[in-house]
C-alpha cells in the first residue's frame, strides 16, 4: 500500500502563514462581517477526515466532466504531486470567504456555466463567446506546475488548459496595447465578501504582452483531468507560475488589451506589501515575513523558495 498522508495545511494555524488574511485580520475586517465569523466558527474544528469526505462527494460532480487534453512532458517537476482533495481543500477565494479551508463549502452554490467571456479593447478582433465554444477552439493540454503562495504555502498540481498565446493570436492585439487586463465575476448575492466595500472589487490582475505571450502563462479550465471546480477558479482562471498566486487570477469575465499598467487588487489594497510584477523570488522578504522557505500542503515538505518559482530559464529574460 501507499504511504497515506495525512494532510496537515489545515492544521497549521492561520496567523502563522496567511500574510493576504492577516492584513484583514488585523483590521478587524473578519469581526466586522458577521457573515464570515460565522462561517468560520461552524467549520472550525470539523476533523480533516470529514471535510475530506464533504469535499470528496463534492468533486464527484467535476471528475463527470473530464477533458481531452494530453500531458505536455516539457513541463514536470521532480516534487510529488498534491493530492486533489487537499488542493481542493485549501484555497484562497476572497470573494467568498478569508477562511481558506471553508472556500470549498462557500462556492456550493456558484454555477459557473453557461458563462461568457469578453475579450476587448486594442485587439483587431474583438470578441464575446462562452467558455466552452473558447475551448472548443484552443489547443488544450495538461501541464503539471509548481504553485507559490505569497503566504509561503505551495503546491504541485496537473492544471489542463491552453498557453494563452493561443488566443491573443487570435485576437492579434494593436501595436498600442503594452498589457493584458483581467476581471472576476462581480456578484455580491453568490460573493459575499464583495459587499466590503473597502476591497477594490472586481479582482483585477495584469500581465505585460511579453509575459502574456511567454510560453508558460496558461489560461487554465481544468485540474486532475476534468473541469475546474469553482474553489480553484471555474470556469477558466490564469496560472503564471513563476508569480506569487495572486497574479494567477479566478473565474474570467474580461481580458481587456490596453496601453494603461493595470492596478492590480492586492497592490490597491496593500501597495506596500503587493507589487503588479510579483515574481516569486527567496531574496525579497514580504514586509512582514521571509520568502526563503516554502511549505507543501498537505505534508511536511519544507523547500527552499527557488527563484521566479524555478521557471527562470523560461522567464528571466523578461526582467
Ligand atoms: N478572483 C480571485 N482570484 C484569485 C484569488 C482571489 O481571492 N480571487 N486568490 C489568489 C491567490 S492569493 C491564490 S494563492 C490563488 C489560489 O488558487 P487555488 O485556490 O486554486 O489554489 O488564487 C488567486 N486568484
Ligand atoms: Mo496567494
């Protein structure tokens, strides 16, 4: 038999290694919306066995909806893969909730199809379609990555879904555009967090055309081999692996092509603590705590932090 792994990222407490929640934390903003209070209190201390049996039953729905996406072995790592549970398990989704391990239960009733995507502004084809007809037409594969949290906490997790390469050569974006522009759903009645107003919603995040284009920089609509489910993003969310995870931005309504440098969501909130670039590097400790180790979740695996995430030999030409 495998070694069965208990996972223990749930277990570690929250104020050592959540810096995005901390800052809310200490602005009481957690005491102020009764909503989470709550939230949190009644799945605190709800055994890991039994959240691992809810979210489980959860993902049933999701591994129905499998995708046809080969593995692309260019890109392995030489860490053991996260297993899915706990990955689904332990996620940052402010909109929801600051609580990481309750987001799962929070998402229950986000229907993330039919859903439609608009890609605008200085692109020669302008376009408006839903998901699924925009993967219908992009050139899916699975790619397993390394992941890196701003908190320190990583993972190694198989994400299908296409270089968004692919669809900005597509939309052929005017010499004028220098950046890409991306936006979450705004929906307070299904997003409760998006009622504080003291948060810059919608989540907005950016990419320079250069880093748009590199090669590593998907537009991800699958996990594990099936659709996303809506903790990590559903329908289609970005992932830029070699940034701290809040670059890689959830649930997309809008890729907008611009000549403006985006203000990023956590640089609006914390400009001190969150930069637009925010490429994951062990040498730049965040104001409030060192980058030099990373942890794995659901283990004990400590790692040293590696520079642009390890990707430097696809990224650091950028910079
Ligand atoms: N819209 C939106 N996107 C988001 C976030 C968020 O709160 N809202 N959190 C970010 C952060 S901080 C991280 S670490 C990753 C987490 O992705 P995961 O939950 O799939 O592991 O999503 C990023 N994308
Ligand atoms: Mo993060």
């Amino acid at each position: 038999m495998a070694n069965i792994r208990i996972p223990k990222g749930w277990e570690i407490p929250e104020n050592q290694v959540t810096p995005e929640s901390a800052y809310i934390n200490r602005r009481k903003f957690i005491r102020d919306l009764g909503i989470v209070g709550a939230g949190t209190l009644s799945l605190f201390g709800t055994p890991a066995c039994a959240q691992n049996r809810g979210v489980a039953k959860q993902l049933e729905e999701y591994k129905k909806h499998t995708l046809d996406a080969e593995n692309n072995e260019k890109y392995t790592v030489t860490r053991p893969q996260t297993d899915e549970i706990t990955a689904a398990t332990y996620n940052n989704y402010y909109e929801f909730t600051s609580s990481k391990t309750t987001v799962w239960k929070r998402v229950e009733g986000f229907e993330t199809r039919p859903w439609e995507i608009e890609i605008s502004g200085m692109v020669e084809n302008p376009m408006k379609l839903d998901v699924d007809e925009l993967i219908k037409q992009m050139p899916l594969e699975e790619r397993i990555y390394r992941f890196r949290c701003v908190e320190t906490w990583a993972m190694v997790v198989p994400w299908v879904g296409f270089p968004m390469k692919a669809l900005i050569d597509k939309v052929q974006p005017k010499s004028s555009a220098k950046y890409v522009e991306m936006l979450t759903f705004f929906d307070p009645d299904i997003a409760p967090q998006q009622r504080d107003a003291r948060m810059p919603w919608p989540y907005l995040e950016g990419l320079t055309i250069e880093e748009a284009m590199n090669e590593l920089t998907l537009l991800v609509v699958g996990v594990y081999g099936h659709i996303l489910p809506p903790q990590h993003g559903a329908p289609v969310r970005l992932i830029v692996p070699w940034k701290y995870g809040f670059k890689s931005i959830k649930s997309i309504v809008s890729i907008k092509f611009t000549d403006k440098k985006p203000r990023n969501f956590w640089n609006r909130l914390l400009p001190r603590e969150y930069s637009f670039e925010a490429n994951v590097n062990p040498n730049v400790p965040h104001p409030r705590w060192s980058q030099a180790m990373e942890w794995m979740i659901g283990s004990r695996d400590r790692y040293p932090t590696k520079i642009y995430n390890g990707y430097g030999d696809s990224v650091a030409h950028l910079y």
